[in-house]
C-alpha cells in the first residue's frame, strides 16, 4: 500500500473525542471519520461509544457529550469493526495524529481487536511543511488561516470534516511532492507518530498466556520468571485490561512471564483485593503518583489534642476521632463546619492554638468560647463538643443538627430574646441549603455496623458483601446463604463500637482502605443493611430478596 500512487489513494480524516483523562483512564466517548478521495469528502461515520466510567460534569461542558448519550451509546466493540472496515485499505489522517491514533489503538485494545496500523499523515506536520508562516496550528485557527469555514468544535465528526477540508486545501502540494504514499510519510516526518505499539523486547520468552483471564471483575497479578510479583492490577474486565498493558509500553512488562488472577464479584471486591495485595507484595510497577481531586471529603474531629476542633480533610482521620463522610463539595462542608462552630462556641483557629490577650472576633460576638485566652476550663469546652458531636453519631445528623436549631429557636423566643430567634432561624435556611448540596446522610463512620451489597457490572443476582464496622471493612467475600451471612453479621455487630459511643479508633494503615469504600459506597449507593443484636436470618432472606438475589440462589452459592 505504501508505494500506492499518492494522487489516487483514498484517505480517512479521523478525529477523536475521549473521557479527559491521561494515561490508561482515557476512553474513547465519540469517533468521527470523513472519506477523501480526488481532495474531495465522501462518505461519513459517526458514533457516540459507550464508557465504563462516568464522565466529569468539566468534560461533559467541554464537548457537549452527556453521560446519558454515552448510557445510551454502543460499546466500543460494537462501534470499532464498522470504524475498522472503513479504515482498511485508507490512509489515515488527523490533526495531532498521535493523540488519536493512541486513544484508538487503546481502545482498539481495550474492546480485544487487533489494531490495523494504517498508514498515518498529520495535518499538523503538513501546515508545518506548506504553510510555515502560519505559526499557531490549532485545527480551527489553521482552518480560517487556510480559508476553511469552521461550524462546529469539539465533537468528532465537525472536527473530522474540518481535519478533512484542511488536508484537501493542502492536497495539491503535497501530491506535488510526494509521488507515493511512503513519500508522503517520509517527507511529513510521520514516521514519529507511531500507528503501531512499541515493541517489547522479551529476553525470556514470548508474552504470557492471557486466554485464561475471564472476562470477569477481579485482580490480576503479572510476575517474572522466577515468581517474583511486577505488577497488581484491577479491573471489571480482567482479560481486556490485562492484554492492554502490552499497547502501552510499561517497563515491567518486558520481565512479565508470568500472570496470576482472582475473581472477584463486583468492582468494590476487585478494589479491595488490589488495595491489599498491593501492601502487601509491593510490585515495583505499582507507583503511586499523585491523587487527583474527586471532590469527596471528610467533616473529622481528632480528639487526641487539646481543645479538639472540627476540620474538614480528604481523608478520614487516623486515631481517636469522630469522622463524618465522605461528601462530595469541600466548600459547602467548610461552610457547614463554621455554622456548627458559631452554634456551638466552638474554636475557628487552626489545629495550633494561638495564645491572645484578647477574644477573637468570633469571641468577641460571642460565637466561640475563646480557649486562646488560656483561662477556659476543658471541660466546658468538652460538653460543647460533644453536643456537637452527637448529633452524628444517630442515624442522620444532618436532621438531628435541623431539630437542635428548631429547639434553641423555641427556647430564645420563649424567653423574649426575639434576635437570637431570628439568628437562629436564618442559620437553619442556610444549614438546609447546605444539606442539600452536600446530600446523603450526615453520620459518622464509626457509628453502628452494616452489611452492604456490592453487585457485579453485569450478572444480576451475584454480589460481593462487605461488612464494614466501626468504619472499617471486618469482613467480606461473595455472597452466601442467609445462614452465613446472619453468623458473619453477627460478628461484624460485636467488632463495632457500643451503641451511641463518641469517636472511634481507625488505624494508619486502614485509613487509606476506609476511603476507598466510603467512597465507593457514596458514589454507588449500593444496598445496605444495618445490623443490630437481632438482625436474624429472615432479615438477611428479606434484605438479598429486595436486593434482587433469591434465597434459592443464595443457598446454591
């Protein structure tokens, strides 16, 4: 193909929209591509592609595409062998031609189908070459450089014709100077955008078995030839996502001889087991890089410093503390932190207590009982912060928090002090808006213990149960018959701390885990069961019934 005569090959203009992300968390969400023949357009596709996770509200502004269109999209492996036949035969052409071509060769990977590795032209090399003066190449401002009228931006198939009318108004002189196909590539240098995946180079053999990897959630673990663990991953699809680590080049993968799995029934259970099995075996391929922001945080209280105060962190706090969460909005839950301390005359400072001769502001207003004066007794400050703290440890703190300002406010006007009532009832607006950005169910984590339901991407009626007591996880594995899961209920219930207790103890090293399921839990709101001293077997056949598991099924487990 590549000795074709350049004027009379046929050419794809591709563009490519994803998920916004980097590296191996980048999906493909919309594919456009254009036919150019004779430098004229010709025939087009276009489809939006389903994704595995949900897309960032940023994206979904950016380019229009909306996580119900992508609900409601074809999976990459029914959108790419149309896109495949297409290409055969074509020479491939997009603007920043390497940005596309990895998200397909990705996604061509992900979805278990073979790569084609067209031959490759980049538009942005060809203005490089003929039309040098023009300095900025983004795809729109080349186009209007070039005469080229721009409709739309940002979605795949007005990018596509736009990346398409480009590369026609160039056609001429480039067909001038490039007899063939390999001409055109070696004179546009496009042999620096790789169209196939970097080999691998094995000195001990060929890559390791992967048709024994189940399309099934769980946790894979790739080690060398003398056993010794590489790499541990996760995924809701082990057989795809493990082959995938052979398209992107990773650096332990030229040791990889080896590769282990275990299935797990849902994403939480695959989560867990890689979180664990990374501590333990410590695979150099697992780096942690920097977390991302997801927007979730925690209201905590540690109590192990003098005049505890209430804070708001990404994480839950380690030791003896009271932590309420996970969130979602850091603004509204700092907020949220204030209005309790004005409530409650509790510090505004920072962790340090500051020494001062005089009250603060805030003590000057009489919103804070001003323990930086150093004449305060702790104990009157301990009984404002546990009346503080209480109100989480219920079953729903934010409307115990309502009920506490409807009560100050009856009291405030029965004693005629009408501007403390007015305060008051402002403050409870405002604590209501708050709530309701926040959503969920204000509770500490420590409190009570529960079983909860993590189901499998696809199969219904199969589940992970993950028993999460005194804010950590004490237990889990699939689900079993109501039998077991009553007895193993019943030990999660006594790991627990006592009914109405202020603070719990979380380890360092649990802390990291906590999260993880909190946040989880907190984005999927999977089925959840609180246990109690009497929740028996027929709470647990009720519970997997409304749940969607039979107990038939249950006991065939």
């Amino acid at each position: 193909m590549l000795e074709q005569a350049f004027a009379t090959a046929e050419f794809l203009a591709v563009d490519t929209e994803t998920n916004g992300l980097a590296g191996d968390r980048c999906e493909l969400t919309e594919i456009g591509a254009v036919l150019v023949g004779g430098g004229e357009l010709h025939d087009e596709f276009e489809s939006v592609v389903g994704v595995a996770h949900p897309l960032g509200r940023g994206i979904q502004r950016f380019t229009g595409i909306t996580q119900a269109m992508v609900d409601a999209a074809p999976a990459p492996e029914d959108v790419l062998p149309e896109f495949e036949r297409m290409l055969r035969g074509r020479v491939l052409v997009a603007h920043n031609a390497s940005f596309d071509v990895r998200v397909l060769r990705q996604a061509f990977a992900r979805a278990a189908l073979e790569w084609p590795a067209p031959p490759v032209l980049c538009t942005v090399q060809l203005a490089r070459r003929f039309a040098p003066l023009q300095r900025r190449r983004g795809l729109a401002t080349l186009a209007a450089a070039l005469g080229v009228e721009v409709d739309e931006v940002h979605r795949a198939l007005p990018d596509a014709k736009t990346c398409a009318r480009v590369f026609c108004s160039l056609f001429g002189k480039l067909s001038a100077n490039a007899p063939t196909i390999a001409d055109a590539i070696a004179l546009l240098g496009a042999r620096k955008v790789r169209s196939r995946p970097p080999k691998i180079k094995r000195p001990r053999g060929e890559r390791p078995h992967l048709a024994g990897l189940p399309h099934e959630p769980g946790v894979y673990i790739f080690r060398d030839a003398d056993g010794r663990p590489l790499y541990v991953g996760k995924s809701v699809d082990l057989r795809t996502r493990a082959r995938s680590h052979f398209t992107t080049g990773a650096t332990w993968a030229a040791d990889a001889e080896h590769v282990d799995h275990q299935v797990t029934e849902s994403e939480l259970g695959a989560l867990l087991l890689e979180d664990r099995l990374i501590k333990a075996l410590r695979p150099p391929g697992n780096v942690r890089g920097k977390t991302e922001p997801d927007g979730y945080v925690y209201l905590r209280c540690r109590l192990d410093i003098p005049f505890p105060i209430l804070e708001v962190a990404r994480e839950p706090a380690a030791g003896h503390a009271v932590c309420v969460g996970p969130v979602r909005g850091r603004a509204a839950a700092a907020e949220l932190v204030e209005q309790l301390n004005s409530l409650f005359g509790l510090r505004h400072c920072g962790r340090a207590l500051p020494r001062r001769e005089h009250p603060s502001a805030y003590g000057q207003m009489g919103r804070c009982l001003s323990p930086c004066l150093n004449d305060l007794d702790p104990n009157l400050y301990r009984e404002r912060l546990d009346q503080a703290l209480k109100l989480f440890v219920g079953r729903d703190g934010g409307r115990a928090l309502l009920e506490r300002v409807d009560e100050q406010t009856k009291v405030a006007s029965a004693e005629r002090k009408y501007e403390r009532a007015a305060w008051l009832q402002r403050r409870k607006h405002r604590l209501e808006s708050l709530l309701e950005r926040l959503g969920g169910v204000l509770r500490a984590t420590h409190t009570g213990a529960r079983l909860v339901l993590a189901p499998h991407p696809e199969a219904a009626g199969r589940f992970d149960a993950i028993w999460i007591a005194g804010g950590r996880v004490v237990d889990w594995g699939p689900v079993a018959a109501p039998e077991e899961l009553t007895v193993r209920s019943a030990s999660a219930f006594r790991a627990a701390p006592a009914p109405g207790k202020l603070g719990g103890w979380l380890p360092a090293d649990a802390v990291a885990e906590a999260r993880l399921v909190g946040l989880w839990v907190a984005a999927n709101r999977p089925p959840t069961l609180e246990l109690g001293a009497r929740t028996g077997e027929a709470a647990h056949t009720a519970f997997l019934a409304r749940a969607g598991r039979t107990t038939a099924s249950s006991s065939t487990a």
